[in-house]
C-alpha cells in the first residue's frame, strides 16, 4: 500500500455536519422509488461510512443497518406475494390460493405471483431501506457523545442523563462479560435459563452500585445542581418550553392534516417554535458551562453538510421537473431510467468519502483507506 | 464487514435481475394490452362493460367492454384495455392512474392519492344505478353483464365522489356489429369505433346523436346518475335545452367530431373507445336504437390533451394506445448501475482492507 499522507490532518467531524449529511442523503431517498437511484444511493452511503468511519464501538454498527435494510426489502416482497395475488400480468409462478370465509373476503392469500407485485415491493422496501441505511451512516459516523455537546444549555440536565445512559451499555456488556468469566473460572456449567439466573443477579448488582458510585462522583462535581435560578425562573422556562413543544405537536398535526383548519398548521407550528426557543433561550441564560476541547465547525463540515443538503434539495428539484424517472412505472413494466440531475445529485453526495478528512484511526487503517 | 457488504451487493443485484426479466415482457405486454377489450357497450352480457369518466383531468369519457367473465375489478378493467398503475405502497390494489391520468407530475402514486384528488370506484347492475364500490379492486367479483365505473374525484370531500357520467344502460339493440351505415364517423373521426356500430338500430336519422353532444356541457357533479340515457343507448335527443339541443343529427358523431367541432363532441381524448359521454348528458332515455356514434362526443368539452390515445380509435388496437415497445435495456440504466456497482465495489474493496489492516494489528 502506498502510505499517501492525507493533505488534510485526520480529525473526528463535527457529528452535527454527519447528521446533516445523512439526512440530506435520507431526504433525497424519500423522494424517489427508482431503484437505480436508491442503489447508488446505499453504494455512495456505503463508501463513505467505509472511508470516513472511526474505530469507536457504534462505527462498527453499519453492517446491521444494512442487514436490516436488506430484511425491509425481504419483508416487503414476502408481504406482496401473500396478500397481493391477481395483480399484474407477467406471472412468475402461482402459489395456491388458500380459500378464505366470506367474511374476510376482503383479503386474499396467494395466488399467482407476478413481476410486477414482487418489483413493486423492492422498489416499495428499497426506498424505505435506503433511508435506513441513511441513518445509519449517521449513527456509524458521528460520535453520540460529542453530539450531546451540542444540545442547547436549557436541556443539559437531559443531556447528563443520556451520556449516564449511553454509558451505561457499554459497561453493561462488560459486567457480563466480567461475571460470565468468573463462572467459567467456577466450574459454573450451566447454560441457558438456568444460567441466566446465575448471571443476572451479579450484574444487576455491579450496575446498581456502580450507578451509586456515578451519581456520588457527578454530585461532587456539582452536576445537578438547580443554580442560583429562583424556582420562580424555573417555573416559567418549564412553562415556555413544554407549551412550545406542545404547540409545535398540534401545529404539525395541522400542517400535516388535510382537513384542519388553516389557522392551526403554520401560525401554531411557529409560535409553538417561538415559544420553546424562548423557553431554551432563557432556561440557558441560568446554565453556565464551560466547553472541553469544543467542535469547531470548519470549512470540512460546511463541504460535509452541503454535500449532503445539495443532495436531498437536488432531488427534490428534480422531482418537480421530471416525475415519472424518479417514480418508474410497473404497468406496464418498463426499466428504470436514470436521468442526468438525479444521478448527479447522488454521486454529490459520496463525496465527502474523499474530500472529508479522513478519521483519527491506527496508522494500519488509515493506509488502508487512503 | 467486507463480506457481509459483499452480500449485500449480491442482494441489490438480485433484487435488479426481476427488473430486467419484466422489461423483457414488457414489449409483449404492450402489444397484448392493445388487443385487449373492445370499444362501447359490451353488446350483451357476456362481458364487463367498463366507464371511465376523466372529469376534470381532461378527456371525457371512455367506454370499453371487458369480454367474458372477470374475475376482479381489477381484471376487467385491465382486460379492457385501459392501462393503469396501483400505487407503490399497495400496489395494483390502489388504482392511481388510468391511461396515464393523473400525471406522474400532479400524483406520484408513491402512496395511496388523497381523498382530494383520487379514482372513485363504482359499479352497477345493467340498466341499475351506480353504486360506490365499498370493495377494493381486486376483492370484487362484477357479475356477468355488469358495469363498472371509474369517476375521478377531485376536491369533493369525503362523501361527494361523483358517479361516472354515463348512465349504465347497455344499448338495448345489440346489434352484433352492423356496418354503420354512413360511415361517417370513419370520415369524420378517424374513429370508427365499433362500438357505436354496435347500436346500428336506430336510424342513422335519429339525431341522437346530437342530443349525446348536447349535454356536454355540464360537468356537474354527480350529474351522471340521474340521467339515464347513455347516448349510445338512449337516443335522448330529448334535451333541446340542454347542450345540443339544436342538432339532432350527431354532432357529435358525425362531423363535428372532429376536433375543432364546437359541440361538445370534440373531446378529444376520449375519443378512442366508444365513448358514451353524451350520454350523461342525453337524460331521457331514448329507445336504444340510437347509434351512438356520437358517444365519442364526450362531455367534456375542454379535454385538453386529447391526446395520446386517440389516433387509434380503431377497434380494439388502438384505442387504447400503448406506446410500447420497449427495447434493451436503456443505456443510461446500464451506466447508472454501472456507478452503482463501481462505488460498492470501491466501498467492498476499502472495507476489506480496513479489516485486513485491523487484523494485522491485532496479531503481533
């Protein structure tokens, strides 16, 4: 392998500029059902998980987000050749179809299996499971952790507790290891339910007391603390927050409604959105925090974020102005076409598998993915 | 990893192979559709007689017989000629589109339309009423003989779906197929349909033709129930008021059909199949007999595309256009997935040696 130093020094993104991407990426997928589009898709998603991914234990997660986007597609197609006999005309094979009730003559089991039903599913499962792979890449690229810094100071009560929590299953999976260990080194023969007892007890018991010893430590560091805020400040920032999320709730149900009046979507969603940022704004103000070594957000995660933006907007573009290659028809069946724009918008979006910087990994790795 | 990738590859790949194996049908499958079904009125109850009322997506009214006995909605339909996509959700359980209509500009049919804008399914004995359907497509089983209706429903509520705008009243007069006399329609449209042939009976004086044209005018909702008299059938001429009112002598069906013609007849885009459309219009009944030639003479003035379809009005083939052929495989489809594979590969091929890499790590 020939050792090319990056020109760019390797460093972990900013995981906001990731989740950008990724949903950018999920956005364009959203919007089409081409299975042409939504492969290379997967294929850019792909590359740049395998290039830009690090180390840590989520980056290895990919493959399962994969594997679950290959069990949607399965699912969709078994769900169509069940319930969707005596629809299109090329008939693959028939499969016999069960007699039902009259009362459930509505639904149908079996019976001839077209082309088009079984496509109909893969393109149906594809676009579903591209958007999963899309969020995956996310969760295999951008640390949870570091994300967490990111939360508005008004939330940071909430954001120690998830940190607590994502904590906690990591050193869940090692306490069972630890124990399981131990009762190897026992003699302990036991497996399955009987086992389960055996290895339960300790851990939940190694969890407990180290959930004491955490809280005790965070305590003495002064987390939890309320501040010098006066409970009346609290009780108006809780206020402010809980009701703008819950005029956020009610305005989406009216942006999303076809029958709600038009005075309960857009005018609620934002003076929801006005009062929960006011909410954070001043339930912020209390919260003093220092930053340990801060994600800047550099030039790297504006190409990332973009990259993954131009995408969705792109293919959202080209959906109002050539509909029918992003949506091929089943009847009659005809190929998936790829045009120019669409393709272009995807193939923008791989980018960063080059042009981010590549991940703070062993010197082996980084060789082997430069 | 690398394998499992790998794996996934193969998946996509195989997921892809059905694609091309429909494609290859494809082209027969055009040429099959264009065959299918006839123009007008099925001529007695051996056969599905299938109504489309474009309403407002332009075009009038299609009229076309599924012969034989049909199994689903679905199917008779489909053996009729018309062409349609279900939705991708649900597929061919949801009609979405027929001939093409809605666009794929206005309606992705990615899920199922929304009660704005969607096809309302009827259906209805003969000379019966039409009833909205509270089967699914391809749960119901029309009866020999029996009509079904596709409205197109657009802002109308819930309950508003209008009923197809041609009366379901086969021409009493089935005629097997009597040369039309006039041929007019030949010169005039260069569709003949066979259908209207079908109801050779009433003279070819009888102007109902006409009154078919007369009604067009209104798209009134609902109107088509009411009014029995399908044009073909029912000579309806009665109506002076209503839209034809002055000609008798087929407006629509004649002459006038063509195109420019001011009557109503012009639509255009149904034009192909025997439609009926008048017939909403024609309300009383006049003795079948009628020819219907004018049926063509859809309501719907304002049909703007007439499009496509209607060149072929001939009998069977064309009606129903189908543009068909496809050849290969599309080049821009082989190097898309050509990308595609080119950026698996590169992702397999890193992930690989990642992993390779990691292994040598880990071994000293």
């Amino acid at each position: 392998m020939t050792a090319v130093r990056p020109v760019v020094l390797s460093r972990a993104l900013h995981p906001g500029a990731w989740w950008l991407w990724a949903l950018g990426l999920a956005t364009a997928a959203g919007r089409t059902s081409n299975p042409l589009l939504l492969v290379l898709l997967v294929a850019a998603a792909g590359c740049v998980v395998v290039r830009r991914r690090g180390d840590n234990p989520w980056a290895l997660a990919f493959p399962m987000y994969l594997a679950l986007g290959a069990f949607i597609v399965v699912s969709r197609v078994v769900f169509r050749v069940v319930f969707g006999g005596g629809q299109g005309d090329h008939v693959l094979f028939t499969l016999p179809e069960v007699p039902l009730p009259e009362w459930a003559a509505g639904v149908r089991l079996f019976g001839p299996v077209a082309a088009e039903q079984v496509l109909g599913g893969v393109y149906d499962g594809l676009r579903l499971a591209a958007m999963v792979v899309c969020v995956g890449a996310a969760n295999a690229l951008a640390n949870p952790k570091r994300m967490l810094k990111a939360l508005p100071g008004a939330l940071h009560e909430i954001g120690t507790a998830v940190v607590v929590a994502l904590t906690m299953a990591p050193q869940l999976v090692e306490s069972v290891q630890r124990v399981r260990r131990a009762r190897a080194l026992r003699g302990g023969r036991q497996r399955g339910m009987r086992a389960l007892r055996g290895i339960a007890v300790p851990v939940l018991e190694d969890a407990l007391n180290r959930s004491l010893a955490l809280a005790a430590a965070m305590a003495s560091h002064g987390y939890g603390r309320t501040g010098t805020a006066a409970p009346r400040a609290r009780r108006v920032t809780g206020a402010l927050v809980i009701g703008g999320l819950l005029g956020v709730c009610a305005g989406l149900y009216g942006v999303l409604g076809s029958d709600t009046p038009p005075w309960l979507g857009v005018p609620l969603l934002l003076g929801g959105l006005g009062l929960a940022v006011a909410g954070f704004v001043l339930g912020g103000l209390r919260v003093r925090r220092s930053t340990y070594r801060p994600d800047r957000w550099r030039a790297a995660e504006f190409l990332v974020a973009g990259s993954g933006i131009a995408t969705g907007v792109l293919l959202y573009v080209s959906a109002r102005a050539d509909a029918a290659v992003l949506h091929p028809s089943l009847s009659p069946l005809t190929w998936p076409e790829a045009a120019p724009l669409p393709v272009a918008a995807i193939l923008l979006g791989a980018l960063p598998a080059w042009l981010a910087p590549p991940p703070p990994v062993p010197a082996a790795a980084r060789e082997a993915v430069a | 990893m690398a394998g499992r990738i790998r794996a996934l590859v193969t998946a996509l790949a195989l997921g892809v192979a059905p694609a091309g194996l429909g494609v290859v049908t494809a082209g027969n499958a055009a040429a099959v559709d264009g065959g299918r079904g006839m123009p007008g009125f099925c001529p007695d109850d051996n056969g599905v007689t299938v109504v489309v009322d474009f309403r407002e997506l332009g075009g009038s009214t299609i009229v076309r017989c599924a012969p034989g006995g049909q199994a689903t909605g679905l199917k008779a339909l489909k053996n009729a000629g018309f062409r349609i996509a279900g939705t991708l959700r649900w597929g061919e359980g949801f009609i979405c589109r027929i001939e093409e209509k809605p666009s794929p500009r206005s309606e992705s049919c990615s899920d199922t339309p929304p009660a704005s804008a969607y096809w309302s399914y009827w259906h209805a004995p003969n000379n019966g009423q039409w009833k909205y359907s509270e089967w699914g497509v391809a749960n119901r089983t029309p009866p020999a003989g029996s009509f079904e209706g596709w409205s197109f429903s657009l802002n109308r509520g819930e309950n508003g779906a209008p009923a197809p705008r041609v009366a379901p009243r086969r021409p009493s007069a089935p005629a097997p197929e009597p040369p039309r006399p006039p041929a007019p329609g030949s010169d005039s449209r260069p569709q003949p349909r066979p259908g209207d042939a079908q109801q050779p009976p009433a003279g070819p004086p009888r102007g109902n033709g006409g009154n078919g044209g007369g009604r067009s005018g209104d798209t009134g909702p609902g109107d088509g129930q009411e009014k029995p008299g399908n044009p073909g059938t029912a000579g309806g001429s009665s109506q002076p008021g209503a839209g034809a009112s002055g000609e008798p002598e087929r407006p629509g069906g004649g002459t006038a059909p063509s195109g420019s013609a001011p009557s109503a007849s012009a639509a255009p885009g149904s034009g192909s199949s025997g439609t009926p459309s008048p017939a909403a219009g024609a309300t009383e009944e006049r003795t079948p007999g009628p020819r219907d030639t004018p049926t063509e003479a859809a309501d719907w003035t304002g049909g703007d595309d007439s499009g496509k379809r209607v060149s072929a009005d001939a009998p069977g083939t064309s009606s129903v256009g189908h543009s068909g052929g496809s050849g290969g495989v599309p080049t821009g489809t082989i190097v898309v997935a050509a990308a595609a594979a080119a950026l698996a590969a590169t992702a397999s091929l890193t992930a690989w040696r990642r992993k390779r890499a990691a292994r040598g790590d880990g071994a000293p």
